[in-house]
C-alpha cells in the first residue's frame, strides 16, 4: 500500500478514475446491446432511435478518453451499418 501522501494521493485519484470509467464503458456497452436488440428483433423505428441515442454517448465517452476515438468510430459505423442494412432490407 501507498505510504507517501503523493502516493496515497495518486491512489485515490486513480480508484475515482476506474470508477468513473467503469461506468462510462457500461452504459456504452448498454446503449450498444439496446442497438442490437432492436436490429436482431427487425424493428428498424426501435433500431434508429437506439443509434441515436447511442452515437453522441459513444463519442462522448471517446472524447473523454475512456474508449480510443478508433474503437469508438468502429462501433458507431457498425451499429450504423446495421441500422441501415435493417431499413434498407
């Protein structure tokens, strides 16, 4: 354990950040499934609406630094690719 109050200091601020982290990469991982759902049940008014709350989270998430900006236009273009190819078929 930490013994030097810089230490304990990085400590905590590191236990924040993995929480905070944590929560952020559990409501993408949630937005994401809700996306999917709606494409697997072929429900395209269900699947856009999904994507569209889905999309300004992941960036969001992205911009904080919790997911690397790739990853994060990966699963944007995914779940749009899917959402389209449902509307389109």
């Amino acid at each position: 354990m930490a013994r030097h109050a810089s230490a304990m200091k990085r400590a905590r601020q590191s236990e924040k950040r993995r929480l905070r982290n944590k929560a952020r990469k559990t409501r993408v991982k949630n937005l994401v499934r809700e996306v999917r759902q709606a494409v697997a049940q072929k429900n395209p008014e269900a699947a856009e609406t999904a994507l569209k709350k889905a999309v300004p989270v992941i960036a969001q998430v992205a911009a904080k630094g919790t997911l690397h900006w790739r990853t994060a236009a990966r699963k944007i273009s995914r779940l749009t690719r899917q959402v389209n190819a449902l509307k389109g078929a």
